[in-house]
C-alpha cells in the first residue's frame, strides 16, 4: 500500500478518535480512559479493557467552565467538557495521572460531577530520581493493577503483564523508526503526519496499530532509498512543550518553512521512550520506565536536568532553534519557561514561545510569528542520507 493510504488511516481515526473504543464497548469489552499522560496502558490492557486516550477536543467549552476556572489550560477543561456533554459515555472508567494541581483538582471533580462509573489516581513520584521513588512507585502500580482487577474482575498474572508489555513495546520501537527516518529525510512524511501517527495509536488497537505502521516503516524506507541524497531546505526545529495542539500548529510550522526533527512532548517523544526492560519483574520495570522518562515540568530530575536535555536534543537532532509550544495557563510549563529561555539564549539557540489552547485556537497571530521565525533562523539545504 502507498505512503498516503497508510496515512489516510491513522487520519480517518484521528478525526473519529472514539470509535474503536465504542466498537469495543458495544462487543462487550470494558473499556478505561486515561488523562494525558504517562498512565501505564499495559495494565489496562492485561486487565483485558481497551486503554484510550482522553485529549480534549476542538468544541466549544461551556459546561466544564462552570466547574473549572478560565485559567485551568483547555486540555483539561476539553476533557472535561467532553464527559460532561456525554461524549464519554462509553466510558467504563479513567485514570488520572497526578502531574500538576490541574490533574490533581479534576480528579476529585471528575468523581463527584462525572458519570465515569470507575475513577482512579496515578499517584506518581515528584522528584524523580530520589532513591525511594522506585520502591513507592512498584507499590502504586500495584495498587493500580489490583484496583483494575477488581473492576474487570481478571486477574493480571505476571505473563499476561509481560505479553502487554511486549507488544507497547514493539509500538514505541516501530513509532521511533518512523521518527528516525523522518528526521533523516524529513520530506518523506510532513509533522503532522508523523504526530498523526503517533496519537492514533493513543486510539487505536495497539496490534492493529503496528500492523499498518509496519507497511507504513516499508513504504518510507522503500522510498528513503530511492531519494537518498536529496538536499531537503527546511529550518529543522525542536517542540518543547505539553501537546502539539492545536493539530494545525504543524501545517503552519510546514508552511512557513520548518519542520519538526525532535520533541519532548507528551504526545510525543516522552509516548514513545523509553521501553520497558522485558526481563524484569514487570512491575519493577514499568516503574522504570517512568523514572527513566525524558525530563518534564511536573517532574524534577536532577540526574538529567530539562535544561541540558533540551540543548542535548537540539544538537543531536542538528536543529536550526526550538519552539515552545505551551498551552495556556500549564503551571508547569510556565514554571520552566524562564531558565529553558536562558540556558537556550545562553548556548545561542534561537527559540520562539507560543502559547495555543485546544479549542477555540486563533492562529491568524501565530502564523505571522511563525513566519518572522523560521524566516530569521534561515532554511539552508541540509544534505542528509539515511
Ligand atoms: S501539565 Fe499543563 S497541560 Fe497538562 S494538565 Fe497540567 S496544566 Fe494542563
């Protein structure tokens, strides 16, 4: 099958996020929503729910805004919006990961105004690298994973866990192979193809996912090969930030002459890396994957600090400058802001701060900022192979 057709998959589910989720309820699946993000689908899946991404929508905000203040960021009150409209009826139960006061307040506001019959609290770990983090967080995944036992009623056993764990594992690798070959020959998929392909597979069955990624990896590299050498033109660029929202943001960064080589997103990069270790105890292991998680504002790690993180990142993506893409109102994001700004202007980086929402966005301010960008860093053709 051709790259585009592929593509026009990963579109098709993207712009109807929910109906496998509801094909599955209707067959009699249990199906468990997760917050964005770091939420451990594996367990879900070993329960035998269908994990799926809750990302907020493009909708207008009006009932959450009767809970929640205008300065809580439009991820957030999307979300909530779009349970309180009934859109998440399918729902059998949502976990939420505790990453800042947002997630923390929504928690116990989802339980009392939501009909989601089952909510439950990811409790993860501030300070990531102190040497209790690893022991308190087995423990939390355990609470987790006996409170979706109870709620399925299946038990996990250590190879059901493990069989889960193989197969997110293989999506992470083939998500990451197609990311590495975008960012060696980045005319072959534009940004928002590549993050398409990435959120379809919060949607998606994980094994259907892989499946046409796989076709989709054979047709790149088929076609990497026969175009090897071409100089591409584009300014490569980093996103730092929570979400690439809204998904237009990517077309404009495209138009006006960039393209998107590394990230820290959350639904990105921090989705895809790292893997779980599979010869481990699987709970050990998925607690280590979370510590192990590229730096972000919730969290503080001193072992591998964000700022030299994101110098490390634009430099081994060979990026041009780097763009903050911060929702409105993140506390976290807008805590780290300032000394990301420096040590970036400090290492002569150029970067630009743009601040989007998920719904409602007016883009007409951040194309012309956009443009003024990329134009001031300059496209060079940068010759690359594979
Ligand atoms: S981390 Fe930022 S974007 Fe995510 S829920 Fe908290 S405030 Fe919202």
């Amino acid at each position: 099958m051709v790259i585009k057709e592929l593509m026009n998959r990963f579109f098709t589910v993207v712009a109807d996020p929910y109906s496998e989720a509801k094909r599955r309820k209707e067959q009699g699946q249990k199906v468990i929503g997760w917050l964005p993000t770091d939420v451990p689908e594996e367990l879900i899946h070993a329960a035998g729910a269908f994990p799926v991404g809750i990302l907020g929508s493009s909708n207008n905000i009006r009932l959450a805004d009767t809970h929640l203040q205008v300065w809580v960021c439009s991820l957030m009150r999307s979300s909530l919006e779009m349970e309180l409209c009934g859109d998440l009826d399918f729902l059998d139960g949502i976990i939420i990961p505790q990453t800042c006061d947002t997630t923390r307040a929504l928690s116990g506001l989802w339980r009392k105004v939501c009909r989601t019959p089952y909510v439950e609290d990811f409790l993860l770990p501030k300070q990531v690298k102190r040497p209790s983090a690893r022991e308190y967080l087995t423990g939390e995944l355990a609470r987790i994973k006996t409170s979706l036992e109870q709620v399925t009623g299946k038990k996990i056993s250590d190879e059901t866990l493990d069989t889960s764990i193989r197969l997110f594992n293989e999506n992470r690798q083939l998500l990451r192979r197609m990311f590495e070959i975008h960012t060696h020959q980045p005319g072959l998929l534009t940004s928002r193809e590549v993050y398409t392909v990435i959120k379809a597979a919060m949607y998606m069955d994980k094994a259907e996912h892989n499946g046409i990624l796989r076709d989709l990896i054979r047709a790149l590299e088929h076609k990497a090969a026969e175009s090897a050498g071409t100089p591409d033109s584009k300014a490569r660029l980093v996103i730092s930030g929570g979400v690439w929202e809204p998904p237009e943001i990517m077309d404009l960064i495209e138009e006006a002459g960039g393209v998107v080589v590394g990230d820290d997103l959350l639904t990105g990069m921090r989705y895809l890396t790292p893997d779980v270790d599979e010869e481990r105890n699987p709970l050990e292991a998925l607690a280590d994957r979370q510590l192990n998680k590229i730096p972000f504002g919730g969290f503080d790690n001193q072992n591998y600090e964000r700022r030299r993180f994101l110098l490390d990142l634009v430099r081994n993506s060979e990026a041009r400058g780097l763009i903050f893409l911060h929702l409105k109102f993140c506390e976290p994001e807008n805590y780290d802001y300032n000394d990301m700004r420096e040590a970036l202007n400090s290492a002569g980086i150029p970067n630009l701060r743009l601040e989007t929402e998920v719904a409602n966005p007016s883009l007409g301010q951040i194309r012309t900022r956009l443009e003024a960008f990329i134009e001031m860093i300059g496209g060079n053709p940068i010759e690359r192979t594979l």
